[in-house]
C-alpha cells in the first residue's frame, strides 16, 4: 500500500513537473522543473527495484545534464520567452491535440496489453549484476559507449573553440 | 628458389612506396634506398641466375589474385633462362644507372619523386619479364608504360616535357590496343593466360586459324613498346625527360620489352609465317628509316634514340627471321652500350650546363676523359668493329637474316654502315675537332663525380667484352649464350627452317660487314675530322633529301594532318554541339521538371523544426493507429 | 498482496512523453526542446526499467545505461551547437534559425 | 509493535540525532572555531566575550541573523531567491546518511533482537549515493546566483558549476581506485576492508587527489573562487542577507564536515582504532562501540582542522589555474593512480 501512495507521488510531482517544464516561458525554471521531474523518476525506478539505474539517473541527469542546462541558460543569459510572432503561434493548437492522441493511443496500448501484472521483487537491478551483465556480456557495447563519449567531447571542445563571426540576423 | 624470388620485385616496389610517401622529406637521400632496393634485388637475381645456371627453373604460383568465376589470374613467376638474363639486364643495368642518377640528380628538388618512379619502374619490368602469365605481363606493360610517361614529363613544369610524355602515353596505347585484344583472342579461345598452357595448346589456336592474327596483334603492341615503324614517333620526343631515364627505359630495358615478348612467345610466333615475315619487313625498313634520320640530326640525345630504334629493328630482324638467341644477345649487347651512351651523353651535358647540340661542343675529349673514353667503347661496341660486343651480335643475326632472306642481309648491312657513320659523326662533333663551346659555358665544363663516372666505366668494361659469352663457332668460341638460352626456344625450332650457308660465305659476310663498318667511320673521319670531304656542301648538294630527312620525313606532321587533327575536329563537334546541345540540353529539361515539380512542393517545408516534429508525430500516430485497429 | 501495477508506469511513462511530444512541438527556445526531448526519452527509459522487472530480463537496464550515456554524449554535443548557434546568431529561437544556409 | 515499525523509528531516530544533535552543534561549534583558529593562526584572540572562552557566540551569532531584517533586493526573481538556500542545505544534509559512524551491534529493543548500525543506511549502491547527491550542491549555488539579478552572483554561479563538474571527475576517480580494493561500494565494508591498513598508506595519490577534490567541491580556500570577495564581491550570495545567509553559511560547513567524514571513511579507515588497541584492551561491547565512535569523531575533527589551517594559511588559485589543476593534473593522477592500485592488486 505505501508503495502505492509512493508511486502516486513521484507520478503526480514527474508530471507536474513535465508540464511545467513545457509551460515556464523563463527556461531556469524550466530547467529546475525538469530536475524535480528527474528526481520522482528516480524514485519510480527504487520502486521499481532498480537502484543502480536509480542513481547514475541522479547523477547524470541531475548531477550533470540539468547543470549544463543552467549553465548554457545563463552563459547566454536568456531571460524570458518572447511570443511568438507569424505562423508559430498556431503550433500550440496543432501540438496539443497531437499530443492528447499520441497520449491516447498509448495508453490504450498500456491498458490492454499489461493488465494484471504487477512489479515484482527481484534482485536486477542491484550494482553487482549490472556489472556482471556490462563487462560480460555486453561488454562490446560498453566500449563502444567511451568511444561515443571521446567523439562527443571532441565534437563539443571543437564546437566551443571555434571563432565564429556574428552575422546580423 | 621460391623462397627468395618473390623478393626481387618486391624490394624496388617497397623502395618506390617508401620514396613516394617519404620522397618530400628524404629529398635526395631517397637515392640511397633506391640503390640499396636495386643492388639487393641484383644480387638475389644473381644467386637466381647461379641456380638456373645448374638447369633448376621455376614457374609456380605465389598466390592467387584474381579470382572471378572461371577466370583466375594467379599471382605466378617464371624463372628460366630467358627471363634470367632480362632479370639480369633490368636489375644490373638497372642499378648502376640509379647509381648514377644519384650524381645526376643531385639539387633536383624531385629527386624522392624521381627514384620512386625509377624504382616502380624496375618493379614492373620485373614484372613484365618474370611473369608466367599474360596479365601479369600485361600488367608490367601498362605499368612501364606509366613510369615512361611519369619520368619523360618528370620535369613538368617544361610543357614540351609534359607533351613528350604524353605522345608517349597514346602512341603506347595504340600499340596496347592491339596487345590487349591479342590476349583477348587467346584467352577467348584456350580459357587460360599461363604461358605454360598456351604454349601446351597452340594447335588449338592453329586449328582456329587465328594464330596469324593472335600473332599479328600481339606484335602491334610490341611496335608501340618497342618504339617501331609507324609507333616509333614517340621515342625521340621521350629525351625530354633526364638522361639517365632516357638511359634505363628508353635504350636499355622497356623498349626491348617488345622484343622479349616476341622471344617469349617464340612457340606462337614460329607457328606463322605470315607474322614473322612482317616483323622481319618492319624490323629491317625500321633500321634503315631511324639510321638516315640519325645522319642530319644535330641533338645529343635525339641521335642516340634514332639509334635505340634502328637497333630495336636489328633485334626485330633477329626474332622474326627466327633467331631468338641472336636477337636476345643483340638485345643484352645492346643494353651495355646504349645505356653508357646515353650515360656519357648525360656526362657530357652534365659538363656542358645542359647543352645538348653537338653544333655546339667540340674539343671535349681532353677535358672529360673519362666519359670520353667510356663513349668511344660503347662507339665501337655499336659500329660493329671486332671484338667489341656489338660486333658479336650483329653479326649473329646477320648471319641469320641471310639464311632468312639475302635481301635482308643487304639492307641490315648498309643500316650497319649507316650506324657506323653517325655514331662516328656524333663522336667526332662532340669530343674531336674545334671547340664550338660558347665561351660562357666553357668555363664551366668539368669531369662528373665518380658516382657517375664508375657506373660509366663498368659498363664500358660490359661494352668491351659482354660479346665473349656468344662467341660463335665460326670464330673459334662455343657460342655459349645461345646454348643457355637454347632450352626456351625448343618450342620453335621444329617450325623453324634455315637454309644452310657454307662457311666461306659466312666468313665473307662477316668481313663484309666488318669493312661496312669501318668505311663508315672512315667516311665520317674524312668529313669531320680532315674536313675533306664538306658536309655542309654535301647537304646543299642534297639539298631535298637533306631537308627531308632533318624534318624526320614528316611524319610528325602527317600524323597530325591524318589522325590528330581529323580526331580533335571530331571531339569538337562532339563537345560543342552533341555534348553541349543535346545532352546538357537533356539535362537540363529534367532539372526544369523538377524544379516545376519541386515548386509546388517546397511548400510544405516551412523552416520550422517543430513543424517537421509535428510531420513525424502524425505518422508515428498512423502507425499506431493502425496497430491498434489491426488488433481490435 | 499484490504490488504496483506495470501498467501503472506504462501510462505514467506514456504521458511524460506525450508532454516531450507537445514540448517540442510548440516551444521555440530551443533549449527547452532540447529539455523536451529529454524528457521523452526519460518516458522511454522507464518502460524499460518497466519492463526489465516484468520480465526478470536485466537488458531493459542496460538499455537504460546506454541511453544515458547517449543522451549525455547528445547534450554535449546539442549545448555546443547551441553555443556556437548563438554566438553566430544571437538567438535561441527555432523560427530564427529556419533557413538551411546564410 | 512488529519488527518493521521498530526499525522505522530507530530510523527516525538516527536521523534525528545526526542531523540536529550532531550536525547542527558542530557547524555552530565550526563557525566559532573557524574564527578562533582564524585569530590564532594571525596572533590575535578572536570572539571570547559570550560565554566561557565565547562558548556561546554561535548562539549570539544566530539570534542576531534571526532578527535582522529579511531584505528582498527590487529586481530578484522572487521564488528562485528564496528557494536558493533551501535547495543548498539538501545535498549537504542527505549526503551524511550513509556515513558509518561506527560498527554495528546486536540489542534487544522491545523485546526485539535489533542490529543496530551507526549508520542512518546501508546502501547496496553506497558510495555512488555520495557522488550523486554531492553533485547537486551545485544547485543552491547556480540558483542563487541566478536569482540574485547580479552579475556578480552569476558569475559566482557560474564559476561554481564549472568548478564542481571539473573536480567530481578526479573525488570519483580516487573513489573508484577505494572500491577496486575494498571490492564493495557500500561504505561500511569499505571500513571493514582498512581493517589492518588503512588505504592512505596504499593510495597516497588518491588520497591527496580526494582531498583536494573535497576542498574544491565544498568551495574552500584554495578554491573558493565562486565567492572570491576581492573579484565577485560576495559571490553567489551577495544579495542574501539575515538566515538565509546563514542557510548558506550552514550548508558550506556541512560539507566540509561530510567531506571530512568521508576522508575518514574512505583513507583513513573510518571508525577503526589503529594499533590493535581494541584487541588489546578488550573491552565490553558498548564501550568498544564508543571508543569506536570516538576515534571516528576524532579522526573526523583532524580533518575540519586541516580544512581551517589551510584556508587561513594559502592564498586563493587563478582561475584558469583552478581548470588547469583540475583537468590536466588531477585527472591524469586520478587515472594513474588507478592503474597503480590494479596493478598492486594483481601482484
């Protein structure tokens, strides 16, 4: 039962937090929304039973994503969304809705496929079997995930280094 | 002997890759390894030789390189006695003009470059003579061809160079035309390209009737190559490029390619008649043509390339009339002397600020000795005068060119006494008489370094006495060369019938010869050195056919009024009217379609990310759409 | 007793992403799309986590880690575009910067 | 009352008792002795009015930022502002629940037999719960600074996100090179693992390399460069002033305190007594329990004296002497040092 209340609260305060993320017009509150969205995801995979994943998620998305978020935000200094002049603005009414019917679409899938079933407890996700499962089996594409790393950081270093000459707009 | 073979090849192709990618930053050292490739290559190929010498040959695959269905190129050598010495002629002669190219090269800013071709070069020489199969031999015949046109416009920056270079390249491809649809005929009809098979079957080709043309179109690419009438044009346009190149390929190792493949093919050759009357045709009107364009010419070089290609026709004469041996000896002779010509004549432009008219020098022999002396012996060597080693051969296959035909023997004489005259000419101009040096220059001129001048002296001691290994019988010698090389000709020598000369008569020959020889020296003794005899007066008195042979009977420009110019006029209307009217044309109507098309619509891309965004999500609903209507 | 339903997650995933969805189609910082798409493939991630418990199979996790590190290299990757958008252009809004070339 | 309930509440407990029993006095007693050791260290005598020797000047300190007035500068964003120094005091606070103060110990507890740990949790992933949480200080600063509409605060924010995303990639180095030996993330084996030798002794580089990544991560002297006074004014806190600048102030003594603990933990082998003195003294459980807890604490104190000395005695890094340091250094040493202990472990 309290793993059912849990589970409501991390949901509630991951979609409010969605939703703010796509509402804020001022992006630092977008960005930190998203970080409250990151932390009850966290907590859905601890009830999940997957605490590895639980805390690389922290660390990686709140400890390091979010935080270049805030940094590029206010590197740029962005301060407000302006409203949108010409065609954009019509964007809100198509993507709502499409958004209402993809929602629609999977949440029938959801309910029809995955009836009666339940999480169940289960050892997974623990530090020591995922390291098992990375440096065995799935070795190949560990390494391969440092070499995208290496390209990703080059790919930054050389984007940031680079002299670019403002062209008027 | 497999065990190393592959090696010799091998080693001036990692020289020219290590010179082509480091030549920049070798610069000059390249020479070096150039040279340590070349020596290594020679010595393995003298060991090779030691084992033919004891009767052990070889000829096996290395590994397969080509597969494709039926078809299968494998990567095979074959070494035996003909290709040995060819092996020996390449890498020997070979080395000592990389030898010398490194006193010749010396402060050219291309020298990487320079030896990374000279070496490429030995590498598909070797190729084409150590080859069992056609590919390969049609492989280093290409690739020869690519290094001549590499290293005749090596200096290209000079545009008379770079179109040397490629009046030697399409010369060459027609001549390569022919080959290659040769070797289609034969490949067509025996299903294979290893000699050894073709040589098993040739009554396959006989019971086709088509061994004169299989023949014939083969010996089409061996004119191009081996620089013969009408494909000869390009050789003296190729001194353009520097002198020991001038040396290498276009005296002493590719232009015989021509007549090493002849010899090789001597079981197809000797099955016709037919062909083997026109090489011995062309060979003999080759001869006298470049010898009577050698008389008037006035450039260093450009005498000794007519000669290059009047003794490629003594070789052709050889070969045709059946003499193999005779034309291979012609052609190994032939390599000693006109490399250290063309050598000596790179010295003395060496010592002249790269003067090449013989109008201008005179008087050098007290200056530079060395090359002078080293010059006079390849002189005599190529007269004929006994016994330096042209004589030997020469006289071989006028032997047998009279057993052949009578008429042959007249022509290749008087082409001797012709030979003997400009070569006398060319030597009395140059390092006898006056001094016609410009003042300037003469300052200046000195001996080579010894770089240059050793390889000089040990080709004149090559020149001296290379003829004693083919001493013939009539002379007291057991012509030794031809035994060598007589297991290769075994094929042909049923199919061959020379009628019988009585020794008398060939000792006449012989002394006819000798004396054709030295009348002309003497004839040119009494022009350029007594001055008896006028030669401006003989050319006023001869003034048409002076003219005509000084212009090269204009050929050049009957090439150009007959096939140049009748071909660009075409690739013009090709190029202005079909190419630029109809196709472009064509193209263009389809662009305008699709523009029109595209016009429409460009329409729905906005600019906008989050319109494509919405694009995307529309069909990721339809596909999830219909997966939960396929359910239901 | 039973536990939470998978289903659960299933539509608590599937609206996260419906929300990346709307997201990235109706702002125009580009920066927020960015947040967008992050949290759309944080709505992938949990039916992976989903599903690996389901299913007692850990590759839904290691799936998970892979995306991650994905999404870092990406975020890299997408800041210094931005980054370097920017200082060209000064602007972060996609209308802004809807020609192929200028 | 069943076993799971007991459990809770001794949870409850254990937190209540670090948090405001221990952690709060001790920053109190941190502020006051930062001060002394400050005078000490400049010949001077520093606050000893409140109280014997100025015991009670932290309380003084604490009532007077209670009662000054709580200034909102014009142009802040509101809620940001005030949510800056809340969302600082998180990371310092969580992180010390997986600090293991000392061994564990069986009880009966209500009838119950209890283990009971000197730890608020045991956590399976352990150590990476510190390099997560620790990550998120960096929050509180980027927020305040951001909040703050100065450009000093922002830069100060700035700086700092920079400067603690550059450090944690060397503190988790020297982490890893730990877990590699004691083969375990969870904390309290990695104590258990020093039983004989601590792991300074094995990895001094570590070592050093974790101490100076703590010193930057906590945004001490030689690192405080987001709050450098002479370039940035007051930093990321410029703006704040009564209790939320304290909450501040609170936050960044907390974090030296978990960090020192950390060390402890870590390289200096936790709660265990050196010399084999417990083996010989062979004391009762509880008392072996408390000098336990005592030598942690001890060990501890050395550290937060370590962190005072060397604000007061070294001057401050350039700033591209910090990423300098940082990447080009430490890096490479936290590497290596991996190596090092790889290669100690398989010979």
């Amino acid at each position: 039962m309290l793993q059912n209340i849990l589970f409501f609260v991390f949901a509630i305060l991951a979609v409010a937090g969605a939703v703010m993320v796509i509402s804020f017009r001022n992006p630092v509150y977008c960005a930190l929304s998203l970080v409250l969205t990151l932390f009850s995801l966290a907590g859905e995979y601890v009830l999940l039973l997957a605490h590895f994943i639980a805390i690389v998620h922290i660390a990686v998305y709140a400890g390091a994503i979010v935080v270049l978020f805030l940094f590029v935000i206010m590197l740029l200094n962005i301060r407000r969304e302006e409203r949108a002049p010409g065609s954009i603005k019509y964007m809100v009414y198509l993507g709502v809705p499409l958004g209402l019917v993809l929602l629609y679409e999977l949440v029938s899938i959801g309910f029809r496929e995955f009836t009666d079933v339940y999480v169940k407890a289960t050892d997974i996700g623990t530090v020591e079997k995922i390291g098992q499962a990375l440096f065995s089996k799935y070795v190949l594409p560990f390494e391969i995930t440092s070499i995208l790393l290496l390209v990703a950081m080059l790919g930054a270093i050389y984007l940031s280094k680079q002299k670019l000459e403002i062209v008027s707009k | 002997m497999e065990h190393f073979i592959w090696l010799i090849p091998l080693l001036p192709l990692g020289g020219a890759v290590i010179n082509g990618i480091f030549g920049r930053l070798l610069k000059e050292k390249s020479g070096w390894i150039a040279n340590l490739t070349m020596f290594v290559s020679f010595i393995l190929s003298l060991r090779a030789f030691g084992l033919v010498r004891q009767g052990v040959t070889f000829d096996g695959n290395l590994f397969e390189w080509i597969v494709a269905g039926k078809f299968h190129a494998p990567f095979g050598v074959r070494v035996d006695q003909l290709s040995i010495i060819m092996m020996l002629i390449v890498t020997g002669v070979g080395f000592l003009i990389h030898l010398y190219s490194i006193g010749y090269m010396h402060g050219d800013p291309g020298a990487g470059r320079f030896f990374a071709y000279l070496n490429l070069f030995i590498f598909a020489m070797l190729m084409l003579v150590m080859g069992n199969n056609l590919l390969l031999l049609y492989l280093g015949w290409e690739g020869v061809g690519l290094c001549s046109y590499l290293l005749i416009g090596f200096w290209h920056e000079k545009e008379s160079a770079s179109k040397a270079g490629l009046k030697a390249f399409i010369t060459n491809r027609v001549g390569d035309f022919g080959f290659a649809i040769g070797i289609f005929i034969i490949f067509s009809h025996l299903g294979t390209i290893a000699y050894s098979q073709i040589f098993a079957q040739t009554d396959v080709l006989v019971k086709a009737g088509v061994v004169t043309a299989a023949s014939l179109l083969l010996f089409v690419g061996a004119v191009g190559k081996s620089a013969q009438f009408p494909l000869y044009v390009w050789l003296p346009d190729a001194m353009e490029g520097p002198t020991p190149v001038s040396a290498l390929i276009h005296a002493a190792t590719m232009v015989t390619a021509g007549v090493y493949m002849v010899a090789r093919f001597n079981p197809l050759f000797s099955l016709s008649p037919t062909t083997m009357a026109v090489i011995v045709s062309v060979g003999t009107f080759t001869a006298i043509f470049a010898a009577t364009m050698a008389l008037v010419n006035k450039d260093i070089k450009r005498v000794l390339a007519y000669s290059t290609i009047s003794q490629l026709g003594y070789m052709f004469i050889g070969v045709g009339v059946g003499a193999y041996a005779a034309g291979i000896f012609h052609l190994m002779t032939h390599a000693f002397f006109k490399a250290l010509l063309f050598l000596g004549a790179g010295s003395v432009m060496h010592a002249m600020s790269n003067e090449t008219n013989i109008e201008k020098m005179g008087g050098l022999y007290s200056k530079i000795k060395i090359t002078a002396i080293t010059f006079m012996a390849a002189w005599l060597a190529i007269s004929g005068i006994p016994p330096f080693s042209g004589f030997f051969s020469k006289d071989e296959i006028l032997a047998k060119a009279f057993a052949y035909h009578p008429i042959v023997w007249v022509f290749g004489t008087l082409g001797a006494l012709l030979t003997s005259f400009y070569m006398s000419r060319l030597v009395f101009v140059t390092f006898f008489g006056k001094s016609r040096v410009e003042p300037k220059v003469e300052k200046h001129i000195h001996e080579s370094p010894y770089v240059m001048t050793i390889p000089l002296m040990v080709l004149a001691v090559l020149a001296v006495i290379g003829g004693f290994v083919g001493v013939p019988e009539l002379l007291g010698g057991n012509n030794g060369f031809e035994h060598f090389l007589a297991p290769v000709f075994e094929g042909a020598e049923a199919n061959l019938h020379f009628a019988h000369v009585s020794l008398g008569l060939e000792y006449g020959l012989m002394g006819i010869s000798v004396l054709m020889a030295l009348g002309g020296i003497w004839l040119a003794y009494l022009m350029y050195i007594r001055e008896t005899i006028s030669a401006d007066a003989l050319a006023n008195r001869f003034h048409r056919t002076y003219t005509l042979l000084y212009n090269k009977y204009y050929v050049d420009e009957i090439y150009f009024a007959f096939i140049i110019n009748p071909i660009l006029a075409f690739s013009r209307w090709l190029w202005n009217f079909v190419d630029s009217t109809v196709i472009d044309g064509i193209a263009n109507l389809l662009g305008k379609i699709f523009i029109l098309f595209s016009y429409i619509y460009r329409r729905v891309q906005t600019g906008y990310v989050q319109s494509y965004a919405a694009f995307l999500v529309v069909g990721v609903l339809a596909i999830l759409a219909y997966y939960l209507l396929q359910a239901f | 007793m039973h536990g939470i339903p998978i289903s659960y997650f299933l539509i608590l995933s599937a609206i996260l992403f419906s929300l990346g969805v709307i997201g990235v189609i109706i702002r125009r910082n580009v920066i927020i799309v960015f947040m967008s798409i992050e949290l759309m493939l944080n709505a992938v991630n949990l039916t992976f986590v989903a599903f690996s418990n389901h299913l007692n199979n850990i590759e839904g996790q290691i799936f998970v880690f892979l995306v991650m590190v994905v999404a870092a290299a990406e975020v890299a990757v997408g800041l210094g575009l931005i980054v370097a958008m920017f200082r060209l252009r000064e602007t972060v809004h996609l209308d802004d910067i809807r020609l192929l070339k200028w | 009352m069943d076993a799971q309930w007991i459990n809770l509440i001794i949870t409850v407990v254990k937190i209540v008792v670090v948090v405001f029993i221990f952690m709060l006095p001790l920053v109190m007693l941190m502020t006051l002795m930062e001060r002394r050791i400050s005078a000490f260290l400049q010949d001077r005598l520093g606050p000893n009015r409140v109280g014997p020797m100025g015991i009670l000047q932290p309380i003084a300190d604490g009532l007077k930022a209670f009662f000054k007035e709580d200034i909102f500068p014009v142009n802040v964003d509101r809620f940001l502002y005030l949510m800056a120094p809340a969302i600082i005091l998180f990371p310092a606070l969580i992180t010390v629940a997986i600090v293991p103060f000392g061994d564990q110990m069986s009880t009966y507890i209500g009838g119950h037999l209890v283990n009971l740990r000197f730890q608020i949790a045991d956590l399976n992933i352990g150590i990476l719960y510190f390099v997560s949480f620790a990550s998120l200080g960096v929050y509180g600063l980027v927020v305040g600074g951001y909040a703050s509409n100065n450009k000093y605060s922002m830069l100060g924010g700035l700086r700092s996100s920079a400067q603690m995303i550059s450090y944690e990639i060397p503190m988790g180095l020297a982490i890893v090179a730990v877990v590699m030996r004691a083969q375990s993330l969870s904390l309290n084996d990695i104590v258990l693992s020093q039983a004989t030798t601590w792991n300074f002794l094995y990895e001094p580089i570590g070592f050093i390399i974790f101490v100076v990544a703590s010193f930057a991560e906590t945004n001490r002297l030689p690192f405080d460069l987001p709050e450098a006074e002479q370039e940035l004014v007051g930093g990321y806190h410029t703006e704040y002033s009564s209790m939320k600048f304290s909450a501040f102030f609170i936050a960044e003594y907390s974090n030296m305190i978990v960090s020192s603990m950390l060390i402890t933990t870590l390289f200096l082998g936790g709660w265990q007594v050196p010399f084999g003195i417990m083996e010989a003294l062979n004391l009762p459980v509880i008392w072996e329990q408390l000098i336990q807890i005592l030598a942690f604490l001890i060990k501890t104190g050395i550290f937060l004296f370590i962190y005072l000395w060397v604000r007061w005695t070294l001057p401050r890094f350039r700033y591209d002497q910090l990423m300098n340091l940082g990447w080009k250094s430490m890096l490479p040493l936290g590497l290596f040092n991996i190596l090092l202990v790889a290669v100690q472990m398989k010979f």
